[in-house]
C-alpha cells in the first residue's frame, strides 16, 4: 500500500485526535508571554498535569534564558478543589512574593479547577489588595485557544498596566512596538527588534519599547508613553479591544518580511501617523537600492526552486509571499498554529504582502500560477502524508518549518530551514534578522545554503 492509499484508508475522524504541531492551548501562550518578561511570574494555580513536559518545549527551543523559574504551581489536589482551593492561592502567593519578589503575578487556572473551585476570584481580588504589585488573572481551560491566541490574551491584560500616553508636542512622534512574538531569548530575536528600530528612526520616530522583546516590566511599562503604536499580527486585535479609545495612534500591520513586505510594512506605518510620504518613499528607495543587488545574485540560483512551507498563519503569509518574489515555487502551505490558523486570513495577508494569489481548486496541485495549496490545522500524519503525496507528483527539496519537520524529514534527502516554534535544532549565538530588509538579505543566505547543502 503506498502513501496515498494508507492516507485514503484512515477514517475521516481519526484526524481529531491525531497530534498536529502545536496542539497547546492558551495556557502555553500566556506562559510564553510571561517568559518574555523578566521578573513576572505565572502562578498555574491547577491540578495535576503535563505542566513540565510542555515547559521542556520552551527548554529545548530557548538556549537564551531558563524559563522554570517564571512558573510556580500552587499544589491544587482533589482535597483543596473539594473544601476550596483559594485559601492555598492566597498562602502560596504570599509566601513566594517574599521569596522571589516579582513584578508581577499572573494566576492561571485550568478547566477542572474553574468548575470545582468557586472561591478562586474572589481570592484573586483579595492577593491584588495584599500585594504591592500587579496581579492578573486568566482562566485558560485546556481544550481552549492556541498559543498565538493565548499570548494575545496576556498582550491584552498587560495593557492597563503601562504608563499612560504623553502627549506633549515633544513626544509626538514616539512609537512602541506590540505583538512581538518573542518565543526565545536568542539573537535572531534582538535582530529583529534592531532592525525595526532602525527603519522606524529613519522614519523620523522616537522608539520607546516593545511588547515584548526581553526586556524587563518596568521597561516595558514605559513603553505605553508612546503616543504611537505599531501592533504586528499577533497582538493586533488588541488595537482595536484594551487599547480602544486611549489617545494613541494605533497601526495594525502584517509581519516586515521579505522586500515587498518590509516596504509594505514601512508605507502603513507612513500613512497610519501621518509621516510625510516623500519621506517614507525615500527610506523604502534607499533600502532597497542597498538589498536588491545582494540578493539579485543568488536569485538565479533560487528561481524555480520548489519549497514547502509549515508555519503559523501569519509567519507562512509573510514567508510564502517573499518566497515568490525571488522566484521561488511554493507548491503547498501547511498552517500550523492549531486552533489559531486561518486559510482565509493566510490568502488575505498573502495579496497585502504583494502576493494576490487566486484561489486554487481545492483539489488542485501545485502553483499552477494561481497559489499554492492551503491546509489549516492539519494533524503532524495528515501533513505528512500530503507532503509526500505531493512530492511524488514532483519532488520537493527545501522545507521551511520546525524541528517537528525537521525530525520528520531527516531520513530522506529534503532540507528543512528552521523556522517558527519549535526550533530545537537551530539556535542563533550571533544576530541574523529574518525581519527587515537585513532579515530579507538572512532569508535568502538560508535559502542558498539549504538549496547548495552547503551548511
């Protein structure tokens, strides 16, 4: 029986419980939001579970900075749930503030113990008044979210925590950075952040800080004194929800990767504050006139190079859409961000970033100059088995996704460029963007080495 065949054999609703790439929920989301900022720490006031085994997804992706000790559990067994587990919380959390002295608490409860357990609010309004510090509460059932869409959930409870916007004429053109994804402290991260602050001091504005880029509470507490506010995707409903109606500009943009993206990314943050626009055009001409030559000279070697992609939606939509812009075929697209991901807003972002793809044939294959083949949420076995049934049409050599694709395609002759969450594999010691005009110029660095094997 060949790969299709055994695809073709497993019933249909097999699929629902198969483990797909990233089948946390938002519980794992808040906690990377918590990991992002030094001196918070989570209190996982629940019951007993798989609490250290989902942590070591962050120990082996994160070589940066340890993240165990942002996490305390408070010990709810089936006797507390029973008489009520509040009382517990408030012991526990006392006697771990003298200890360890944060910044900041976030209590987290699971499923059974929002069910069981009715005194747990009150508590928490009770730990708020003792404590000299902020205290955030979120419930983050199991079967509930993803990681994306919990570490928005912690975005968006931060927000009445900074500083208030200073409107002052000298402070007119300061800007923040939301939604930053940061998922490690590593140096393509810092690159990152670098390398959008730079383009946004071209743009003439004053940068004030990022939600979230390692740096610790208070810092990014006076980052809301910026009157403008750029939200990358993954925080960007918060625009529109906590920070309504607070006296900023807000500018919800899509991911700067890749040239068209990045320029895309610096023309709505031209137009969302009113900069002037032969400004704006003049940073976008000058980075370019730099970038494209650089990469002018392995876009021969990459032209027609077939390259599968399995990231989140909003990271595969930026990557797939640069990808296609030097040349690069992108037969199929697996969004892997669980519960979180969206073929729509995929093709969406994809026409935003220069890449108006026509909607395929479901049952097509191939780019067939149309676009490639979405698949949303699919489990780890269903992409796998796709994948290969498309390669088996024509073979595909480069794959940019995690150390999940990296594993599953280590015996045949495919190269996997880490990207995303998890990346256990690939750790970044020295600073290489994959955001910006610099990122772009990375980008394509990885590409030309995967493609030559020349690692």
């Amino acid at each position: 029986m060949n790969k299709s065949d055994q695809a073709a054999a497993v019933p249909p609703d097999i699929g629902e419980f198969e483990l797909r790439d990233m089948d946390a929920g938002d519980l794992l989301g808040i906690f990377m939001g918590v990991h992002s900022v030094p001196g918070v720490i989570m209190l996982l006031h629940t019951t007993v579970g798989c609490k250290f085994k989902t942590q070591l997804q962050v120990s082996d992706h994160d070589w940066g900075r340890e993240s165990h000790n942002q996490r305390l559990w408070t010990g709810v067994d089936d006797a507390r749930i029973i008489k009520g587990s509040g009382e517990r919380l408030l012991e526990f959390a006392t006697t771990w503030y003298q200890r360890r002295k944060p910044e900041l608490f976030v209590v987290v409860t699971n499923a059974s113990v929002e069910l069981s357990a009715f005194d747990v609010e009150a508590s928490v309004r009770e730990l708020a008044m003792r404590l000299p510090i902020p205290v955030i509460y979120l419930k983050a059932p199991g079967h509930d979210g993803s990681i994306f869409s919990g570490f928005e959930r912690f975005t968006e409870a931060m927000i009445p925590f900074l500083d208030s916007p200073d409107l002052s004429e000298g402070n007119r053109n300061s800007v923040a950075l939301g939604g930053y994804f940061l998922d490690r402290f590593e140096m393509e991260h810092a690159a990152n952040v670098n390398e959008i602050k730079r383009l946004l001091a071209g743009l003439g504005l004053a940068f004030r800080g990022t939600l979230f880029d390692g740096s610790p509470f208070e810092k990014v507490r006076r980052a809301g004194a910026a009157v403008n506010m750029i939200w990358l995707p993954y925080a960007g409903g918060v625009a529109n929800t906590a920070c309504a109606g607070d006296g900023r500009r807000h500018c919800v943009t899509d991911l700067p990767v890749g040239l068209t993206g990045t320029t895309a990314f610096i023309r709505k943050v031209g137009e969302s504050f009113g900069l002037d626009h032969a400004m704006v055009e003049g940073v976008c001409d000058r980075e370019l006139a730099r970038a494209v030559p650089i990469i002018r000279r392995a876009v021969s070697s990459l032209s027609g190079t077939r390259v599968g992609v399995f990231l989140d939606t909003n990271l595969a939509a930026a990557v797939t859409s640069f990808l296609t812009e030097i040349g690069c075929e992108v037969p199929v697209v697996f969004l892997t961000d669980g519960a979180s991901a969206s073929r729509d807003r995929f093709m969406a972002a994809c026409a935003r970033l220069g890449a108006p793809f026509a909607d395929p044939d479901p049952g097509a294959s191939g780019l067939a100059a149309r676009g490639p083949r979405v698949v949303a949420g699919a489990s780890r076995n269903r992409q796998y088995l796709e994948f290969m049934r498309e390669c088996e049409r024509e073979f595909i050599p480069v794959v940019v996704g995690s150390s999940l694709q990296k594993a599953a395609f280590r015996r045949g002759d495919i190269r996997v460029i880490e990207m995303g969450f998890p990346c256990a594999e690939k750790h970044w010691l020295y600073p290489m963007p994959w955001m910006g005009y610099n990122g772009a110029v990375a980008i394509v660095q990885r590409l030309l080495d995967a493609s030559m094997r020349s690692w």
